[in-house]
C-alpha cells in the first residue's frame, strides 16, 4: 500500500509523517488481498481549518483509500491533529470492512 501524504496551512513534520504511516499503514493487512499488483494506494491530507483560530476543532485530516474498483473515503476534525488521524483510520477500518463483505 503506498501511502501519499500532504500538508494544508500546516506543516507535515517528520515525526507527523511518522505518526501518519504507522497509524494509517496499520490497516494494510486489512488490503493485503487487494494489493497484489500495487493497486492500492492512499491519499492523507492534514491541515488547519482556519489561520487565525486557536480553539475548537481547527485540525483536519481526510483519507481518500483507492482499492480495485471502489474509493472509500473518511474524514474528522479536532482540536489535535493526531486526535484526527485516529478517528480517521478507525472510519476507515469500518469502511474497509463493509467493502470486504460485499
């Protein structure tokens, strides 16, 4: 699964792309059966909502998670962008599972 990563009005950090690749590569076990060709890829963006904000939920992250045939998308907000990703990867890992019953 290759992993894409991108930064929005914030910058993506080395320790963050770090968290990024191990939170969200933790479900390619989930793809394994769809990646035999390389076919799967996924697309993170993480940003601030606003510039000028401090409080509140200002962290966004997005996963666009490309499989044969079917796109399946999740998104979150929240006042840490880490905080984000997990909710993120957890919405993922139910989108995954309804993918792979059908």
């Amino acid at each position: 699964m290759k992993i894409h990563i991108k930064g929005t009005q914030l910058e993506v950090t080395p320790a963050l792309k770090e968290y990024i690749e191990e939170k969200i590569g933790s479900l390619e076990k989930l793809v394994a059966r769809y990646d035999a060709e390389g076919a799967v890829e996924i697309w993170i963006e993480v940003g601030r909502t606003t510039a000028h904000h401090h409080k509140g939920d200002v962290f966004r992250a997005e996963a666009d998670l490309r499989l044969p045939g079917k796109v399946l998308r999740a998104e979150d907000e929240d006042v840490d962008v880490r905080i984000a990703i997990d909710r993120v990867r957890d919405k993922l890992k139910r989108e995954i599972e309804k993918y792979k019953e059908k």
